[in-house]
C-alpha cells in the first residue's frame, strides 16, 4: 500500500542558490525542501508553511546569525536548527534549538544524517508536549486545592446577582476539562470573550487561540481557512497555507456560526474530533492536530438539527458541554458595569475623555431591551462620546429609540401598552405620554423648545405633564 503522508519540510536559508540547489539534491528523497535567501525571506516561508527543521549556511545578509536564530526561535520555538559552518568552533553552543554543526565542505551523507537526527527531535519534542498534556488532563479532577479566580474569567462584568454567574460557574468547571463545547445565544451576547475565557482557563492556557466566523463564507472559502491548501507549483513544491486546525493543534479554535458550516464540511471537522486526523484541500496528505473545538450558534439547537442544518452526529460531538450565554435584556443588573466598561474601551479608541454616564442615562439603558445586546451599547454609546459637549453623558444624547421605550417612572398606563392590552384612549395616552418624556428628555427639560417641537403651548404642554404626573428624573435638570 503506498504511503500518501507528506514529507517532512525543511528550510534551506541562506548560501549561495546553487548550494542550496545542491542541499535540496541531498535531502530530497527524505525532506520537501523550501529556499530562503535571508531571515525575512524566511519568515515569510515559514509563516505559510510547517517547516521542522532549520538548515542554515552561515553567511547571510541583514541581521547577525544568532540575532536571526533568536528571532525564528520566538515566533516559531519548535522548529530544530542545523548550522552549516566554516568553523564550527565559531557557533554559539546557546543557539536556540541547535542540533548539529556541519562543517563545509559538507558531504552528502552527513547533511542528510544531522538533518534527519533534527527532524526526529522535533517529532520526539511534540511527542512530549502530548503526553504532557495528556498528564495535565488526567490530573486536574485530583487536584486538591481551594477554587481560585481564573485570570480568563475576569474580564466578563457581572455582578453578583446577575445571570452571568451561574454561566461562569459552569464554564469554569468544563475549562478544565478537554471537551468540544458549544456555545447557544444571540449575536453579540459575548460569546467569543466567553470562548477566550475557557481557553485562559484551561490546560491549553499556553498555546494558541484561533477564531473564525463561518457565517457568510462560501464552503471553497472555509474549507481553505480550516483545512489549509497544499499549493503544488513550480520551484516550491511544498508551498502551501496552513489552516487554523493546523496553526491551533494543542491550542483551541473558536468557530461562530457553526451551523453555517456545509455537511461535508461538518464530516471533516467530525472525523478530526474522532481520530485527530484531517486532510488539506487537494485531498491526499493526511496530518494530525490536536485541537479543542468550541462552537457558537446563534439558533436553537432543536431547531437546527429539525431542518438539517446540523448533521446530527457532528451536533453531538461537537456540543459534549453546551453552554446558554444570556441576552443583555436578561442582564439588567450588569447593564451599569457594562455601559461603563463600554466608555471606558470608546474613549481609549478614540481619544476623547469624559468623566461618567449620567444614573438617569443609565436608568433609560435599563429600561431598554437592546435587541443588538452588547454591540448595540457599544455603538450607543460611542455615539453619545462622539456628540458629548460636557464631561457626563446625559440622557440627552441618547438616540430616540431608547427614549421612547419603557422609562422607569412612567405610571401604570405604560405598561398596558407594553402588552398591547387596555382600551385604545388609554394606550394612545401611554404613547403620548412617551413621547412627551422622551421629547423633554432630549431638549434637557427645556419647556420652551419642548412645546414648539410637539407645537404646544407652554400652558398646554404643562397641563399633559401634570396629566400623566411627568416630572425630570433625580438626576435631570428642569430649565425654563
């Protein structure tokens, strides 16, 4: 049976073309071999392709070797090194990942033998890193110390009462744990911070977290973006991209909107979960990663597998733990912390500095349902930042949809028009009533403007507020 897994990829830096021409000669039965002419060519081979080992000639332009050296080591710390030398005692014996030291005139044999020895350490170093891992898992339900805050979880506001507390609680208990989790709620709920957290938190804290958006992208598209694309041409023959179930093995891979995956897709992405195995685009090179997959979908799960959406063997691999990450409507008591959260991230991208959000501002956000959740009060509130003349953010600046929704003191009749029930001359009241305080609220109490906007008199506008019992909030100011 022939053996369709890919070559082993090395890089040949530095030297004259024609040497590297006569190294790939040497080591191209054994090793894909790609050429780069100095460090930045080499940074830009090694950011598309999974090389494992270095082989380098010692005169390069640009940077000093062990400079070199030590940027390659930081960006990709794996990836052995073979040094191709003049003199070896010349070499630093500190050089990162260093392997062997070839001395010129180099033979055949010995180069292909050192660079074979570099590329089985390297199998070996990741061979270690997963039995580590592997260690880490089987060790963590044992551990017997208090429960501590976790760095990652930090960064989602809640307060103690909210509705958040009971989601990081359980988040905290599968972050340790070495599962597919699924992620279920409305767009711009959080869910990729809340993704980002469990990465934080876990055994894989260490390596690297990826993320993708399926929604919108054609199948040709995501499969590339995860898989990669061995691209077979002339000159490179081991040219390609990596996809991010490459570029996160050992990490985790957040994708959004994975019921927008295609089924075919979705079966690759199952079999990878099952036997930590997949295949680039052209097919035929099986590779391994060892990922931790978390979804997101903003449908019903229920929903999705009834109309096919969800192949359902992939729904159940991929949702061992599903998580429900609540609406901002279900949040109110987070909703201050939030919006002030949200000032203080608007401010820092655009350089201009208030000193708070007005409590009467803050109470129409509660009294909002904020069907857009957290992006919606980003975006009101960047808004509000880019308009502020003062150093608070008044109820004022906010936009005409908030104001007229439910406020906090409105009398009972608001609420029978909420749920649209009552005579029509009482809920028509309601709305009038609504947009008298929003109509106030937006001019800062101003009863001059306020009556010739609405084109009422100041007697008249008086008389509908002592009506409906209409009065500025503690925090409002009444002008004349």
């Amino acid at each position: 049976m022939k053996d369709t897994a890919p070559l082993p990829t090395v890089l040949l830096l530095g030297g004259r073309a024609g040497e590297r021409d006569a190294m790939e000669g040497a080591l191209s039965k054994a090793f894909a071999c790609l050429h780069a002419a100095d460090f930045d060519d080499a940074c830009r081979v090694m950011s598309d392709s999974f090389v494992q080992v270095v082989v380098c000639l010692s005169d390069l332009p640009g940077l000093s070797c062990q400079e070199g050296y030590r940027h390659l080591y930081q960006q990709w710390p794996e990836t052995m090194l073979v040094i191709v030398a003049q003199d070896a005692e010349a070499v630093p014996i500190d050089t990162p990942n260093l392997q062997q030291i070839v001395s010129r005139p180099w033979s055949n044999s010995l180069l292909l033998h050192a660079v074979k020895r570099a590329s089985k350490a390297f199998v070996l170093a990741r061979e270690n890193d997963r039995l580590a891992l592997e260690l880490k898992c089987f060790a963590a339900p044992r551990r017997n110390n208090s429960r501590r805050d976790i760095p990652g979880f930090d960064g989602i506001l809640r307060t103690s009462g909210s509705v958040m507390a009971d989601l990081v609680a359980s988040a905290r208990q599968y972050a340790s744990f070495d599962v597919p989790i699924l992620l279920v709620g409305e767009p711009g709920t959080g869910k990729t911070e809340l993704a980002r957290a469990i990465h934080d938190s876990s055994l894989r804290s260490d390596r690297p977290f990826y993320s993708l958006d399926l929604v919108g992208l054609s199948e040709p598209a995501a499969a590339r973006a995860l898989f990669g694309q061995r691209k077979v041409g002339s000159g490179d023959p081991a040219m390609g991209r990596h996809g991010l179930v490459r570029k996160a093995d050992r990490g985790t891979l957040y994708l959004a909107g994975i019921d927008a995956l295609s089924h075919p897709l979705q079966q690759r992405l199952l079999r990878l979960l099952r036997e930590g195995v997949f295949e680039t685009e052209d097919g035929t090179e099986p590779e391994q990663s060892m990922i931790r997959l978390i979804a997101s979908t903003s449908g019903v799960p229920d929903d999705l597998l009834a109309r096919g959406a969800f192949d359902q063997a992939f729904y159940y691999a991929v949702s061992t733990a599903e998580l429900a990450v609540p609406p901002l409507r279900s949040r109110k008591s987070d909703i201050p912390l939030l919006a002030r959260s949200a000032l203080d991230a608007a401010m820092q991208a655009h350089g201009k500095t208030v000193q708070a959000i007005s409590e009467d501002a803050l109470e129409f956000f509660m009294a909002y349902n904020w069907p857009g959740n957290l992006r919606e009060m980003n975006n009101e509130i960047t808004r509000m930042l880019i308009h502020a003349q003062e150093t608070v953010l008044g109820a004022d600046l906010i936009s005409r949809k908030i104001l007229q929704a439910d406020p906090v003191q409105l009398d009972h009749v608001s609420g029978r028009i909420i749920a649209e029930t009552g005579p029509l001359k009482d809920r028509i009241e309601a709305l009038e009533a609504r947009i008298l305080r929003e109509t106030l609220t937006r001019q800062r109490w101003n009863k001059s403007r306020s009556a010739a906007e609405l084109g009422l008199s100041r007697v008249g506008l008086r008389a509908k507020l002592e009506r409906y019992g209409i009065s500025p909030n503690q925090n409002e100011k009444e002008e004349a």
